[in-house]
C-alpha cells in the first residue's frame, strides 16, 4: 500500500488567539492541510489593538515574559527580532494608604529579598521591616512545604509585607489575591530554595541572583499585535485556511480516528438577526491587520444548510478560551466539565488619551499598582507612553499621552458596571488623576476606548493545576484530539507558546507515524 503524504492529511485548529495561530504553524510546516476557526471577526485574542487619538496601541496584553526559549526561538522564526524592545527601566510604583512609592525592585511577586532595604521601609515601614527580617531566625522545620502563597508570606515575613508589597502584584499580574495562588506556580522553585537558603528573604535571594541580565519583558515597537501580523501572514505562505468570523459548535469522533467539525457562520447569523456588537466608547479598529480568510468551497467541507457545515478531520486541536473548549469537549470527554477552582475575574481596561505637560515627567514612572489600603477602584495602571518608546515616539501632538486603567479583581463586582460611557470615562480619569498626582481635567482627555476582557484562571490559582492535569488526561485517550490554550498552560506569552508547540507536535508525530504506518 502506498503511503499517503502529509499534504493529504487534514488538521482543524479551533481557536485563533496565539496558542490556535502557533499550533497551525507547526503542523502547517510538515506540509498538513490546516484549517484554523475563529469566532471573532480578528486574530490574536488576548492580543489585540485599537486606535486611540490615531495611533493604534495595545488594549490587551502589552509585553511577554522573556524568561524560556520558546517564545525567542518563535521571534527569530518570524524574523521579528529587530521589532523586540524592552521597556522603560524606570518602573512602576505603588499606591498605598495615603502614599505613593516606587515598587521596589529587589523582590519576586513583591516578596523582597532584603526587608531592610530603604525601598522597602519607605513603604512598610520600621515595624513591618523588623517583623518582615524576623524570616531570618525563624524556625525552618516547615520551609518548603507550604503550597499556599499568602499563608506563606504572612508567617514568614507579616501582615505588612503581604497586604502592601505581594497582595498589590499578584492582583496586577494575575487579578488574584496571594491568598488563592500556588507557591510553586506563581513562584516556580522558590520551596526549593527555601529549603536550601533557611528563609524567605534568602530564598528571593537565590532567585534573582539566578535570573540573567536584562530585562524580565520585552515587547514590539508596534506592539504586540506585529506578532499576530506575522503569524497571520506566515500562515498564509503555507496555504492554511483561515476562517474569521466562525464558531466551531460540535466535534464528533466519525470512527478510524477520523473527526467532524461542526462549524457555524457568525456574520451570517448576525446578518440575519440585524445584530451588531456593542460599541466601545469611542470609535475605534480592532484587529491586527489584514488577516487571510478561508475559502466557502473549502475541500473537506460540507454544507448543512443555512450557517452551518461541518469539516472533516484527522485531527482537531482545540485551542479555544476555557468556556468554548469545555463545551465543545464536554461530550466526548466528560473529565473537562468539572468545574473551574473560582470563576475567573472580568478585567476591565480603560485607554485614554490625556494632553498634560504635568505628564511630561513620568510622575510615577511606568504605573502604578494599587494596594487595598490606597482604597481605590482601580487594580493598576499603565503609563503607556512612558513605559513604551515607540509609542511616545507616534504621538505627534506635544504633551499627549496614552494612559491604560485597569479594573477587576478575583471574587469583587466590576466598579464599572451600571455605569454609562461618560461616567467610566469620568471615573478612569479620577483614578489616573489620583494614582499619578496630577490633576486632569475633563477637557483633557482627548479620546477613550473601554476593553473587556474575561480573564483566565491564572495556572498558579489553587486546584487549577490538578484541573489542568485531569483535562489533558482525558483528552489522551481520544487519538487525534489535543488540546491547549492559557487555561491549561498558564497566562503570557512564555507559557502560551511551547504548550502549543507541544500539542501540535503530538499531533504532527501521530500523522507522520501513521503515514509512515510505524508506532
């Protein structure tokens, strides 16, 4: 019998954010056919850019992790790396009680590594550093052993240290309390060199003094939507299908490891009600660029009737959000129903433009992140134009800045809802004006995008973990059908990316041994 190549072979990626849009590229490269599904009228997913006083800037993830190899050897693959930058190294600060300071930098997930350190008593003060420096002859017996993180750091180092330095960064970075994260994903070996060091303190120690030089993020003069550019445009030189604008509804095993991929026209479906997506607060593009569009006579593709046709496979990756995937695998693989540890939070981000000479100096360097006891709505906020060069570089207009404030926190309503477009405009420019100390007027802002985003469960959030675990169990036992995306491999960039590549590459190594017909 003759063996059938690559090219004959059929894999349906569901999911066009970067873990569906990666997964594509690696199996497209061995020569499959690929069909990549998106729902959404764009590319990218977490990533994804508007405009905003005529530049169009980040409204979604601004930066990635450097940490790993993946996503570097990814950036040299695409040719990108001459658009990588790092940002401002001025940093952020911290808003607390009636303060403000910077963040101090000698520290991981805000636990320093020095609590005697002037940036650090300048915001715990005397007291919290001297309880904090108690870590250092305390007892060992337990070191290591602790998996909750706020446990952790409230009896090594204090109330102070928890509430002011560590609770502010991990409700920035993962919109999560200390409370519900686990020691060894949110801080990957830091029992371990608990154990070895004797303290907390010791162990931030040992850390950072294993991190390479440089900067922990980069991003792209551009922004992060020439990432998503690249990827779309590299998917089109290998001929994979792109479809925008339509929704995978049903998978079906079909017998002989063969798939069905149920698929649903969205634009059809909203042209015919006469529905249209909520608008922003203010005009704005979304997207990423011109994207490749799939094919109506597509092969492999049957029409039902209406909206709807369905897709023959050989294998499916699923690379769609949490509650898209759940629904999707739920019939063939029940283990992906259980539920989530916590609902995860709906993160609001809201852009402004803001003309202000008083900006012109960066007051609080790159942002701000915001403790409990600063008693303001908002989680964090980005001083995008002066974290980020090539954006302060675009705007023409003297004494104009791009400013992004975030809202949404773990198991807390949004303080956005029920409010109207003016009144979040209002209420955004009241917290900038606060956590920067300066004072902006209404007429000062000159444009304004509001962004929603419903986040995913961070991997370091407790039990999620061990549901991670049981969903990729599952779907093993379904040859052909994979499975990734940040709700199992962690949010950024560094663990988005080689998740992909891995599922990809299981599929890839099933079609090339059963073309070559070897185990």
């Amino acid at each position: 019998m003759t063996a059938q190549i690559p090219a004959d072979r059929h894999v349906v990626v569901i999911g066009g954010g970067i873990a569906g849009l990666v997964a594509a590229f690696e199996c497209a490269r061995i020569g499959v056919r690929v069909t990549l599904l998106e729902k959404s009228d764009r590319l990218g997913g977490c990533i994804r850019t508007q405009q905003i006083a005529g530049i169009g800037v980040d409204t979604g993830a601004e930066s990635f992790a450097t940490r790993g190899g993946a996503v570097r050897e990814l950036i040299d693959e695409l040719r990108l790396a001459d658009r990588v930058i790092e940002p401002n190294p001025a940093g952020a600060w911290l808003a607390f009680g009636g303060s403000a300071a910077p963040l101090p930098k000698a520290g991981i997930l805000g636990i320093p590594s020095n609590p005697l350190a002037d940036d650090v008593r300048r915001i715990i003060g005397w007291k919290g550093a001297w309880r904090a420096y108690m870590d250092r002859v305390k007892p060992v017996l337990t070191i290591g052993t602790e998996r909750n993180l706020g446990t952790l750091v409230r009896s090594r180092m204090g109330r102070a240290v928890l509430d002011l330095l560590v609770a502010p960064v991990t409700n920035g970075v993962y919109s999560a309390d200390p409370s519900q994260l686990d020691v060894a994903r949110a801080a990957p070996g830091l029992n371990n060199a608990l154990t070895v060091s004797g303290s907390l303190s010791g162990a931030v120690g040992v850390l950072r003094e294993n991190v390479p030089a440089g900067s922990a993020v980069g991003g792209f003069a551009g922004g992060m939507g020439v990432l998503v550019d690249a990827l779309a445009q590299t998917l089109a030189n290998y001929e994979v299908t792109v479809r925008t604008g339509v929704a995978a509804t049903a998978i079906e095993n079909v017998g002989d490891d063969q798939w069905r991929v149920t698929v649903r026209d969205e634009t059809q479906d909203a042209s015919a009600s006469g529905s249209s997506p909520r608008e922003p607060i203010a005009e704005s593009s979304s997207g990423t660029g011109d994207e490749p569009h799939g094919r109506d006579d597509e092969p492999g593709s049957t029409a039902v009737g209406g909206a709807t046709s369905v897709l023959n496979a050989d294998a499916v990756i699923v690379a769609a959000p949490e509650a898209a995937a759940s629904a999707l695998l739920t019939s063939i693989a029940p283990a992906v129903s259980a539920p989530a540890p916590a609902q995860a939070p709906r993160v609001d981000i809201v852009t402004l433009a803001i003309d202000s000479a008083e900006l012109d100096a960066h007051p609080r360097g790159t942002g701000v992140l915001t403790a409990t006891s600063a008693g303001r709505a908002a989680k964090a906020l980005t001083h995008s134009s002066a974290k980020w060069s090539w954006i302060s570089r675009a705007l023409d207009t003297p004494h104009r800045h791009i400013v992004r404030v975030s809202f949404g926190r773990q198991g807390e309503a949004s303080p956005l809802d029920g409010l109207d477009d003016q009144q979040v405009i209002d209420l955004a420019r009241t917290e900038m004006s606060a956590l920067l100390g300066v004072d902006i007027a209404p007429e000062q802002v000159v444009d304004a995008l509001r962004t929603s985003w419903e986040s995913t469960l961070p991997r370091a959030f407790a039990g999620q973990t061990d549901r991670a675990a049981a969903v990729r169990e599952a779907i093993e036992q379904l040859p052909g059908l994979d499975v990734t995306g940040a709700w199992l491999s962690g949010t950024g960039l560094a663990s988005v990316i080689p998740d992909a590549v891995a599922a990809a590459g299981r599929i890839r190594h099933r079609i090339v041994a059963d073309v070559l017909d070897v185990d």
